[in-house]
C-alpha cells in the first residue's frame, strides 16, 4: 500500500511465527541443559559407585579388611561424585 501502510492484522502471523520459534528455542535449550545435567549425575554414580563400592567389595572378599590408602582413594572418589552430582545441580539452573 501507499506510505508503507499494512492492512489490518498483516504482521500478526510474522509475530506469532516468531513466538512460537522462540518457545521451541527454548525448549530445545531446556531439553539440552537437562541432558546435560543427567549425564553429570550418571558420572557422579558411577565415580561413587566405581570408587567405593567396587574397592570395598574387593577388599571384604580377599583380606576382610580396607587398608588406609584404599579408604583415602575411596574418600577422593566420593568427593570428585558430589562435586559432579553438584556440578550437575548448578547446571540446571541455566533452564530459562
């Protein structure tokens, strides 16, 4: 039209086109940050189980006794578990 008028309701549908690209946007992302968050608090399962449960396992069933530096590797094993699990935590608060 003349002077660059737009009939009645013409940018409506570019408008709501861009909403709805804009809610699947962050959906994805949404979806993405809490794949993400999982999988650290998978790793943070097997670190706590690989570390702790598998060296006590194997030293209930040979000696019947854990040794002091099997208890320290087992103390950073489950430290470096809740540092993912945490990690993990923090993670998650990137959801929008």
């Amino acid at each position: 039209m003349a002077g660059g008028l737009q009939p009645e309701g013409a940018g409506e549908d570019e408008d709501d086109e861009e909403r709805l690209r804009l809610a699947r946007d962050i959906l994805v992302h949404n979806e993405q940050v809490k794949l993400t968050a999982n999988l650290m608090n998978i790793g943070a399962a097997g670190f706590t189980i690989t570390g702790i449960v598998a060296p006590l396992t194997a030293a209930m069933a040979t000696t019947g006794r854990v040794t002091a530096p099997a208890l320290a590797l087992m103390a950073v094993w489950f430290v470096l578990g809740v540092g993912l699990h945490f990690g993990a935590r923090l993670t998650l608060t990137n959801l929008r």
